[in-house]
C-alpha cells in the first residue's frame, strides 16, 4: 500500500503542475478568441514541434501501440508506426509553411473551419458548418478513447473501480482546458511530450536489463510464430476472447499470412496527418512560417524515437510477463505492469504521470478544437452573428461540458479497446479534411461545392467501410481511412470540375499565397 500511495503522490504533484500552468496563462487565454483558441499566433518553433505530436499521440502511443505489439507481434503494430512516422514528416514538409501563410491571408483564420470558409469566401458558411459537424462527431469519439486511457490507468493502479476513476480523469481534463486554453494547453503539451518520451526511454531500458538484455527479448518472441514477422502476425489462441495459458505457458495457434494489402492498410494511418486538426492548429498558431523548418525536424525525431520505443515496449512485455495480460483489452496495460513492477514506487509515479501526460496532452486538444467548431463556427458564425467575444468564450465552455458528458458515456465500456476507438476517429479525421485541406492549399480550381463534396464524401465513407464493407473480410478488409480518402479525392476533383471555377478574387488570392506575397 505504501508503493501506491507514493505513485499517488507523485501524480496527483505532476496533476498540480499541470494545474498550474493553466492559471498562469489563463489572463492571457480570455483577453479574446484568438488568444483561447490559437495563443495569438506566438509559439516557438520547439514548442510548436512538441505539442503538435503530444498532441496527436495520446495516450494510445503508451497503451494502444504496445498492448499491439504485445498481443500479437510486431507486424500491425510496426507498418502502423512506419506510416504515422512517415505521414508526420510529410505533414510537416508539405501542408505546414503555405497553411501558415493562408490561414493568416484567409482572413486571420483561427480555426479549422473558419480557414475553409474563409478560402473559398463564402457567405452561406456551409463549409464551415459540415466542418464544425464533423469536427464534433470525431473528437467526441478521440475524447472517450482518452477518457478510456484515463479509467484503465487509475483503475489498474488503484485497485478503484473504473467507472469512477474514468469520470474523475474527465472532470481533471475538463477544468484543466476551461481554465487555460490554447496556450496553456500547447505549454503543458511541451512539458508533456518530454515526460512521454522519458517514461518510454526509462522503461525500454530497465525492461531490457530485467529481461536478461537484448537478445533474450527478442529469442523469447522469436520463439513465438509470426510475432517478430513483418509479414506474419502472431494468433493467441482465445476462447470468449481470452487467451488460454497452460502451465504458466500463453497457446498460440500457428502464425497468419500479414498480406501486402495489410502493409498497405496500415501505412494508410499516415495519410490521416493531412487532415488532423489538433496537428494543422499548430501550423496556424506558429510565430513565424521560417521556423517550421526547425519544428519539422524536432517533431520527426521524436515520433521516430517514440513509435519505436513504444513498439519494442510490446515484445519486451511478452519476455518479462508472458502470461499476466489474457484480451486484447488488457494487453494494453502492459506498460503500466512493466512500470509498477520494474520500477521504485516515485519513479514508476513518474512514468504513469507520462500517460496521463499523453492522454491529457491529447485530451485537452480535442475539447478545445470542438468547442470552438461549435462556438465559433456554429454559434457565432450561423446562428448569432454578432455575438460578442465574450459570449462566444461562455458558449465554448457550455459546449466543453456537453462533448464531455457524451464522451463519458461512449467511454463506459472498460472493455474498450483504445486503439480501435483512435484508429475510427483518426480515419474519420483523414478522410474529411486531409484531401480537402491538401487540394485547398495547393489546387488553384477547386471551389466550394467541391470542398463541401469532399468533407460529406469521405466522412460518410469511413462510417459506411467500417461498419458496412471491412466486415466482410477478405480483400475488403481495409483500413477504412484509405477507401474513404480516396473517395473524399474523387468527390473534390469531380464536383470541381463539373461546377463553375471559383471567382477571380478568390484565385487571385490563391497565387498571392503561392507566391509568399
């Protein structure tokens, strides 16, 4: 009991900080929108580059891609994190410098849906209500799955039930966002993305070093069939979803065929990048577009290091406690296991600081973005034109109320699997904005009822792939962010096409951004 009172105790200090740094920058935060919503336009190149992939990780990078990895083998989890590190890179090189410069020439816009309204001078705002819709929908659904890291965490290390313990890391998350917005929040992101990699490194380490070194870790899961195949994958052998121990020995069946269209569907994650708003904000939020070169190069190195320290994380775990994790579900504790068990009772407080770390620094992101999609976007820009900046600050804080009560009850279910959950919202992200987001910044004829096509297309498609097609297996079972962002492709392209071009002023724009003027 005494080891679980100092992990608390290290926690709940690290849960302060956090705390703190949103008091400190909370005058700041409500002198105006633009300030809670994107910090004035005033980060730094480092703290652009940290908070952008903390950000986006969460807390799947410490339970959702090891408990993967763990459960069967490094294939799945292995192409995943080649095309998310591949995607991050790209992201960066490609869509950061020119959304900089035209979200500020699209008149200054501070958010996701307010660039795409403003890039096509609309005056219905249609783009930007589909956007802010869509917004809604999927961070609701990225919030439960934070929500979900949250209860397993508390409820694993405590003893607690997870209900409460999911509700009261929902309660944390909430006042914590409502007290400092985006500066606060991209502050502690920093913080946060420093503690992730730290608890990842010190884990690897010491785990590796329990294990027996390196190359035990890797004969004990090569004894395994398929777990450390690229092309084969490793399948416990489950009854009611419960992996069968024998003699203090998990049963594996013989390993599966990992297909060349499996490899495909997994480096589809990277494609997700170009539409992701928590990541593209920070483009926007940036003091200057002539320091992304050094924000590319800071945030690919650490998604590298991260993914594949998160991954072999997974296969260390099936060395040292081969047997402790039986579902999916709980495979995804395997870090915390290796954490509590490996480490002194201060230090291992640390590193479960790192997933409330990554699952806050995600968190906190999601509410904020959909709360402006809907106070800004919505309220202000549909439905009360004039309100003023104040009132659009109370509306966004009623509205972070409601997106976390339905996020609470998505998240019930302690069953959840985290890496499903991220991996429907992440393709649902993908395939509504990434197309339209790439064709925007850098096709001259798209127009308004091609950008309006797109989002509907390819939001519309992920739900009907994953819940209609991919069930049917074989050659359909894809990832649905693939199908659907290709969809969302075709859907701009063709309506542009077949619809007037966009007007003078609007292409004349275009170029001006094009050309840095």
């Amino acid at each position: 009991m005494g080891d679980t009172i100092q992990i608390m105790i290290t926690m709940i200090v690290y849960m302060l900080v956090v705390i703190g740094i949103g008091v400190v920058f909370a005058k700041r935060a409500n002198k105006s929108s633009e300030d809670y919503f994107l910090g004035g336009r005033s980060l730094g190149p480092w703290v652009t580059a940290m908070s952008a992939e903390a950000s986006d990780m969460s807390g799947w990078l410490l339970m959702g891609l090891p408990g993967l990895a763990y459960w069967c083998g490094i294939a799945d989890a292995t192409w995943t994190a080649i095309g998310l590190a591949v995607g991050t890179y790209l992201n960066w090189l490609i869509t950061s410098k020119r959304l900089r410069r035209y979200s500020e020439k699209a008149g200054n816009a501070i958010t996701l849906p307010e660039f795409f309204s403003n890039r096509f001078h609309e005056k219905g705002k249609i783009v930007m209500t589909v956007a802010a819709l869509f917004i809604l929908i999927f961070f609701t659904v990225y919030a439960a799955s934070c929500l979900v890291t949250c209860g397993k965490l508390f409820s694993t290390l405590f003893g607690f039930d997870y209900i409460p313990m999911m509700i009261i890391g929902a309660i944390f998350v909430l006042v914590y966002t409502i007290i400092g917005g985006f500066l606060a929040e991209s502050a502690s992101d920093f913080m946060q993305a420093v503690v992730m990699i730290v608890a990842l490194l010190v884990i690897v380490v010491t785990g590796t070093v329990a294990a027996g070194g390196l190359g035990a870790v890797i004969e004990n899961a090569g004894s395994i069939p398929g777990f450390l195949e690229f092309f084969g994958i490793a399948t416990p052998e489950t009854v009611d979803g419960v992996q069968q121990v024998v003699n203090g020995v998990p049963q594996f069946g013989a390993s599966e065929s990992y297909s060349f269209l499996s490899v495909i569907s997994a480096l589809a994650w990277g494609l997700g990048y170009f539409g992701m708003p928590q990541v593209l904000l920070r483009f926007m939020a940036i003091r200057s577009e002539h320091e992304l070169k050094n924000s590319r190069r800071i945030a690919a190195v650490w998604v590298v290091i991260s993914l594949t320290v998160a991954v072999f994380i997974g296969v260390m775990g099936r060395t040292l406690y081969p047997s402790a994790l039986t579902t999916a579900s709980e495979a995804e504790n395997v870090f915390i296991l290796l954490s509590t068990n490996l480490l002194p009772p201060l230090l291992a407080g640390l590193v479960m600081a790192g997933i409330l770390a990554a699952t806050i620094s995600s968190s906190d992101s999601y509410l904020l973005i959909a709360a402006s999609a809907f106070s800004k976007n919505i309220y202000q820009g549909l439905l009360h034109r004039k309100a003023t900046d104040k009132q659009v600050l109370w509306i966004s804080r009623i509205t972070l109320l409601a997106i976390t009560a339905i996020a609470i009850i998505i998240a019930l279910d302690e069953n959840s699997v985290i890496f499903t959950i991220v991996s429907f919202a992440w393709a649902g992200f993908g395939a509504t904005f990434g197309p339209l987001m790439i064709l925007s910044l850098f096709w001259k004829r798209i127009n308004r009822a091609g950008a309006i096509a797109g989002m509907i297309g390819g939001g519309v498609m992920v739900f009907v792939w994953n819940l209609l097609i991919r069930p049917l297996g074989g050659i359909w079972d894809i990832y649905e962010l693939l199908p659907a962002f290709l969809f969302s492709v075709l859907c701009i392209v063709v309506v542009s096409l077949l619809t007037a071009p966009p007007s003078e002023e609007i292409q004349k724009e275009f170029d001006e951004v094009k050309a840095g003027v």
